[in-house]
C-alpha cells in the first residue's frame, strides 16, 4: 500500500470507488476474437469501522471478484480501493502487500480446501505470525493458544491434522488464521455455505462474537440473503457485476425496492415469512453478452419498453443513503409495502 492520496476518512476503514474488473478472453478457433467478461463494472462500497456489510447476489454477480481486489489479489482494471486511509496499489510491492495482509483478511466457503492438509493446526497459524514478523519467538505460542481458545478449540488440539476435525471445526481454524494477524477488516466469503445447515448458526454466532470482541469490521458475502439478514448493518445487493440496491438492512428487508432484491428476499427459506413478493425465473445471462438496457430485464416482472433501452437505470441514492438501480423502483417499492401490509407481516 502507498502512502495516503487523499484526506483519510476516520469513520471509514474501507472505501471502494468505481471498481471495475473486466477479464480479456480469447475466442474463436485460434483465439483471434478478443472479448471483455465484465465480471465487476463500476461498484462503490464503503464499509464504517466496527460495521458489517452484507454483499449478495447469486453466483458469477461478481463478489469474490471485487474480494479478491479489496485483498490485493486481483489487479483492477480501475477505480481506487481505500484501506483504513491508504489507497491500495495495483502494482504493490512484497511490503506494501504485507502491510495490506495484516489489514484485510478473508475467511473462505471451504474450510478443507482451504486448509493444507500436510499443516498441523500450529503451522497453520504459526506461519503468518513468522513471516510477518509480528511475534517475538517467546510469544507465538502464547497467541496461538489464545487464537484457538477465541475461536472455541482447545490449545491442545493444535498439534493435530485439517483431517482429524469436522466441518465446523476446520471453519473455526479458517477463522482463526484469519485473525491471527489481527486484521482490521475480515470478508467472509460464504463463510458457511459448504457447512451442515445444524451449525450454521454457531459459526455465525462465533463471527458475531469475534467482531465484538476483537473490533473487527466485516464483509459478509453470501448468495443467500438469510445469512446476511442476521448479521449486516447495511447490505449491497450485486447483480451481474453491478451494486443494483445497496441500503440499511432494515431498509432493504422492509421495504426492497429492486425487483431483484425482492427475489432474493423471496427465496429465503422461512415458513413464517409472507408470500413472495415476486418471483424471478431463468439465470444469470451471460456475461459476456448482458443484456440491453437494464441488465436484470429479461427476468423482471416489471420490465417495460424503457427498461431495455440504452443506457440502462443509474444508481440513484436517496438523502436516507438508499441506492437502487431501477427506473420503476418508487412504483415497485409501493407495490412491495402494499403486499406487505396486506399479509399482515412486517
Ligand atoms: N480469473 C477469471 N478469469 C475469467 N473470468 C473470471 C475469473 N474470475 C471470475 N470470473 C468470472 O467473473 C464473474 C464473477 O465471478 P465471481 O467469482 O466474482 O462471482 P461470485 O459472485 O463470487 O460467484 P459465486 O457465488 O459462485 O462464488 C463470473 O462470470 C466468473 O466466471
Ligand atoms: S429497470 Fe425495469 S427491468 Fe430493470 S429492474 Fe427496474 S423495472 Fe425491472
Ligand atoms: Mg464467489
């Protein structure tokens, strides 16, 4: 990371600004026909300290793409990404990645594959604190101990294998390989999609936890809304690339105003919850060839002649901070508060 460009925002610790990623490809028989995936294409985020942002949308929306770039993993095709004051580089030195590593970590979908399999628990985190310099000798072992007590294992498990634990267990060591370093910001990339629906909940509770008690701010990615619904202060809504509704989580579970959001919100798995609001057929298109106009219309319900035109809908934000990426979303958002009052749910 460079120095500070600009005037460090104190409440922010992250600022995405106009990130774009777009993959060349080759195509064709021999290649010849280069062709742009535009797997990220203008997204803005902010993330204050000490909140959590819910980021969503289904898989190939683009989330662990504009992940991979906040960590320094991807080099952006451009727009800035601000960490804790300090634009990060794109052409960054071993230092300036270290310095960003021991900032911004991640927690990732599989814990298995995410582990070595040939490391015991010990080297796991032992490594990061070696090669960051951050422990003296004396101490590595203490901060281990530490870690694994944080994260609800036992010290005394440290000398055993990925494979000796379960599931939940090897998302804990994720987890606590993630902190060692004491990152400011963890993004949890599907933290617990690849785990048994029974102890969802007790790794997301132990996240909650942790971030309380060590001061963390978060990245909570996740393709299903129900995970983010318990946990984010604020929740961005992603949508072939693109922010499409991005607000207060209350505002967008109360009162969705993107029909896609509507969907998302719909599919939860929760027999208390309302009839859908609306329904949304068919995938994702086709990055490589989006749709005229608004990229979500040949799925909305709502969709009219305006909607396919060039150019399609800007993100506007509301003086209460509510982005939405619809031209129809005032419409849409009273339908959506008429069909709620109406089921008699909040
Ligand atoms: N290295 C790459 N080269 C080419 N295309 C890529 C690369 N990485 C990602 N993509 C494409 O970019 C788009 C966004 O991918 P990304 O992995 O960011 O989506 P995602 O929202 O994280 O999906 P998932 O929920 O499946 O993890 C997809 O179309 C994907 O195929
Ligand atoms: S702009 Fe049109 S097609 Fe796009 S989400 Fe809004 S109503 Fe649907
Ligand atoms: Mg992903």
């Amino acid at each position: 990371m460079h120095e500070p460009q600009r005037k460090p925002d104190d409440d922010l610790i992250l600022r995405v600004e106009d990130l774009a990623v777009h993959f060349p490809l080759g195509g064709g028989l021999f290649g010849r026909e280069r062709r742009l995936l535009r797997a990220v294409d203008g997204v803005d985020l902010s993330l204050r300290r000490g909140e959590c942002l819910g980021l969503v949308g289904e898989s190939g929306s683009g989330k662990s793409t504009v992940a991979l770039s906040i960590l320094g993993l991807l080099k952006p095709t451009h727009g800035h990404i601000v960490v804790d004051g300090r634009e990060v580089a794109t052409d960054s030195q071993s230092a300036d990645r270290k310095a960003l590593a021991r900032t911004v970590q991640i927690v990732f979908q599989d814990p298995y594959a995410s582990l070595n399999p040939r490391q015991t628990v010990r080297r796991t985190l032992e490594d990061p604190l070696r090669v960051h310099g951050v422990a003296a000798k004396s101490e590595i072992e203490d901060r281990v101990a530490t870690m694994l007590k944080h994260v609800g294992l036992r010290p005394e498990q440290a000398d055993r294998y990925p494979h000796e634990f379960s599931g939940g267990q090897r998302q804990r060591i994720g987890i606590a390989r993630a902190l060692i370093l004491n990152p400011k910001i963890v993004i949890c990339d599907e933290p617990v999609s690849a785990l048994d629906v029974s102890i969802r909940a007790q790794i997301i509770n132990l996240l909650l936890e942790l971030k309380d008690t060590l001061g963390l701010s978060y990245i909570m990615i996740s393709h299903d809304l129900g995970v983010v619904e318990h946990m984010s202060d604020r929740v961005a809504v992603m949508y072939l690339g693109r922010i499409v509704e991005n607000g207060d989580w209350r505002e967008i579970f109360e009162r969705p105003a993107h029909p896609y959001t509507q969907a998302l919100i719909a599919a939860i798995p929760d027999p208390l919850r309302h009839a859908p609001l609306a329904t949304t057929g068919g995938d994702l298109p086709n990055p490589l060839n989006p749709p005229n106009g608004c990229a979500f219309s040949p799925r909305c319900r709502y969709a009219e002649a305006v909607c396919r035109s060039e150019p399609g809908p800007v993100l506007e934000t509301r003086p209460d901070g509510h982005a939405v990426r619809c031209w129809r979303s005032e419409e849409i958002a009273g339908q959506a508060a008429l069909a709620s009052s109406l089921s008699g749910h909040p």
